[in-house]
C-alpha cells in the first residue's frame, strides 16, 4: 500500500502530491510551534491558586499583560483589562486558523489533483489502441485516486490540529480572563 502512495510522486499526479507535501509541512510547522508555546504558558492548578499580581507567572505568558496594566494602575478596572484583551487573544490564537486553512487546501489539491487523473485518463481515448487506452486509464484514475488519498492525508490531520489548538487558546484565554477577573477583584478588596 505505501509503495503504491509514494508513487504518486513519480506519476502523472506528481505536481499535486508534492504541492500537497508542501502545504502540509506548513501546517505542521504551525503546529508544533503553537503547541510548544502553549506548553510554556501552562499555569497547573496550584500556581493558579497562589497565584497574585505581583508574582510573576511563567515566561512571557499572555496574562503577563494584564499583571502589566495592574502594575500601571493603582487600581485597575474593565476598562483597563478589556483594552488589553484583543491583544491578549491575538497572541494566543495567531496562526492556528493557518491549519484550518492547510486542511482546506490540502484537501481541495487532492481533489483538484482526481479532476487532472480523469481527464488525463479521458483525454485521447478516442485515436488510441486497445493497449494505449488501457495505459491511459490506468495512469489517469491511479493518478486521481492517489492525489485524493495524499490530500486526505495531509488535510485530516491538520483538522485535528485545528480542533486541539483552538481548544488549547480557548482555555489558555479562559486562564486569562480569570486572572484579570483576580486582579480586579484584589484592586477593589485593597481599596
């Protein structure tokens, strides 16, 4: 089976498996990036529960920019925090839509790479011999089938990763908005 999906990059689909690897590889660089940061910024239940305003949380965590208005401000409200908050998500959901992204291209090369496969193996059926014919229709529909399989491949994967990042961001930007829910509360309680 693998021998056969390696051979789409030797046969008449190649430009599509190999625009297929490339726009994987993309995505998967995306991804292990992203998840290498959001290792970073993990803050375990009882850091979060120590935690206060003054401390420092991990390196260049995004909630890091809430402690910074706290510090600015002897005592900091909503309007504070929510001028921050844009910037905050911007930095932790950058990129992740790029997979979705991948997965949608990915998938629309493998198709686009079945569409060439049958109308190559369509195209001059007409003027050809028996022998011809069956060459043809071979190498088209192999074709067609292995761009789809290859832009399967790359594209499932990538939904995957779409799915898992954005939950990821979804709970780094929860973390977030109850440590700016903390400092506003502590700001309130000192006053």
């Amino acid at each position: 089976m693998f021998n056969n999906l390696f051979g789409a990059f030797t046969g008449t689909g190649a430009p599509f498996a190999y625009a297929i690897v490339v726009v994987f590889a993309y995505g998967l660089t995306i991804w292990i990036e992203r998840w290498r940061t959001f290792g970073q910024w993990t803050i375990d239940e009882q850091t979060f529960a120590e935690w206060n305003p003054s401390k420092p949380l991990t390196e260049n965590h995004p909630a890091e920019a809430f402690v910074s208005v706290a510090n600015q401000h002897q005592k900091p409200t909503w309007d504070d925090m929510a001028v921050v908050a844009p910037l905050v998500e911007e930095q932790v959901t950058q990129r992740i839509s790029a997979l979705s992204m991948v997965a949608n291209i990915s998938t629309m090369l493998g198709l686009l790479g079945t569409v060439y496969g049958l109308i190559y193996a369509l195209e001059g059926l007409d003027d050809a011999s028996n022998i011809e014919r069956t060459a043809r229709l071979s190498a088209g529909i192999g074709a067609a089938m292995l761009t789809t399989a290859w832009g399967l491949l790359a594209g499932l994967p990538m939904m995957f990763a779409h799915n898992v990042l954005q939950r990821r961001a979804d709970g780094i930007l929860a973390q977030c908005q109850s440590i700016a829910a903390q400092i506003i509360q502590t700001s309130n309680r000192q006053s």
